[in-house]
C-alpha cells in the first residue's frame, strides 16, 4: 500500500487540494444566499421593538399606587444608601486651547 502512496503522491496530493477547495467553496459560496428583503429587516427589527416599548408603557400606566403607603411608619423608616459623588475636575477648563495657554485656578492665563 506504502508503495502505491509513494508512487501516486501528485495525484493523491492533488486530489486532496479539489476536495478541500470543493468544500471550502460549498461552505462559503453556495449556503450563503443574500435574502431578497435585506433592507427590510431591519425595518421589521425595529419595529418589534417599537411595539415591545409600547407594551412595557401601556403596562407601566396601568400600575395604580395607592397614596396612603407613603404616609406609613414603614415607608417613613426606609434610608438612602447612595452617595453623593464627589466633585472633581476632569479636565482642562477650555481643552480648544492650545496646551501650555490655558488659565490657571484663578482664571489668569500664564505663559
């Protein structure tokens, strides 16, 4: 058998290249069909999500709280564990200006 690899090894290799280039050709070429409605399906995308937000609204608008909870010790014990975030400066205060011409703390421009 090792004699007939050995003989034959161009055909063999050369048959080897045909089938993985039919098969790379089959995966790439002929399963991938553009759809007719491509521009519309976006369109139709949107539009489910459109109707998913209506719906969330309509269900928001029939929530009915009753107005006498809020006057109740329990509500009135509820505490507010967020924070204030703390005020820092981000950047410069004009960042249009050119570097090394924008105003100090104090409003001065130093050169």
């Amino acid at each position: 058998m090792w004699d007939v690899i050995k003989k034959n090894k161009f055909s063999i290799g050369l048959l080897v290249i045909i089938i993985i280039g039919a098969v790379v050709y089959s995966i790439f070429f002929l399963g991938a069909e553009a759809p007719s409605d491509s521009a519309d399906q976006p369109v139709v995308q949107n539009a489910r999500v459109g109707e998913e937000i209506f719906q969330l609204v309509e269900r928001l608008e029939r929530i009915d709280l009753e107005p006498t909870i809020f006057g109740r010790a329990a509500f009135a014990s509820l505490r507010d564990f967020g924070y204030a975030p703390r005020q820092r400066n981000v950047s410069r205060p004009d960042p249009f200006a050119p570097i090394g011409n924008a105003p100090s703390d104090d409003g001065v421009v130093r050169q």
